[in-house]
C-alpha cells in the first residue's frame, strides 16, 4: 500500500482549546478515510510541525497522490477549528524516500 506523510506548520491554539486537542483532530480526520500509521510533533525551525504518516489503497499512482491530496486538505480543515496553520506539506514514499506530491 502506498505510504504518504503529511507535515502542518502550527502557529498557535485557537482559545479554549489544549494543545492535545491539535493532534487529536488530525489523526481523527485523518483516520475517517485512511489507515493512519504513525503520529508525531516535531519543531521545525522553531514551529511545531504535526508529522502523520498513513496508507492510502493502492489504484493508480496518480489517483494516489489525489486521495493524499484531499485527505491532507480535509485534515488541515479539521485542525484549523482548534489552531490556526502554517505550510502543508504531503510527501509519499517511493524507494525508501519521502518525495513532495
């Protein structure tokens, strides 16, 4: 099955909610519609940077990337009700390399 990650850029919390609650709306979102395989925060130049790596079901290569896309897209929507964003970035594994989509 194919691999892709997603890397969001977080800025900061929207009001009243904790910082877990960043986290628990992406690997949510994210779980609706793919097998979310690992989780991570990570500060990237000094940015908190949500890191979820997941498998999107194998068809074609670039309806792969499509499925990533919009998966990334309705992810960052759902974390954008607690925090506000940054840059997303959507990579997909090929040969042992995270490559950008």
């Amino acid at each position: 099955m194919p691999s892709f990650q997603t890397r969001l850029k977080i800025t900061g919390l929207k009001p009243g909610n904790p910082p877990e609650a960043v986290m628990a709306a992406a690997v949510e979102a994210l779980g609706t519609r793919h097998h979310v395989e690992a989780n991570q925060l990570e500060l990237a130049a000094g940015v908190p940077q949500l890191n979820l790596r997941f498998l999107v079901e194998p068809t074609a290569h670039s309806s792969e990337n499509q499925q990533a896309l919009e998966s990334a897209a309705m992810m960052r929507d759902a974390v954008e009700r607690v925090a506000v964003t940054g840059a997303l970035t959507v990579l997909r594994r090929n040969r042992g390399r995270w490559m950008p989509v």
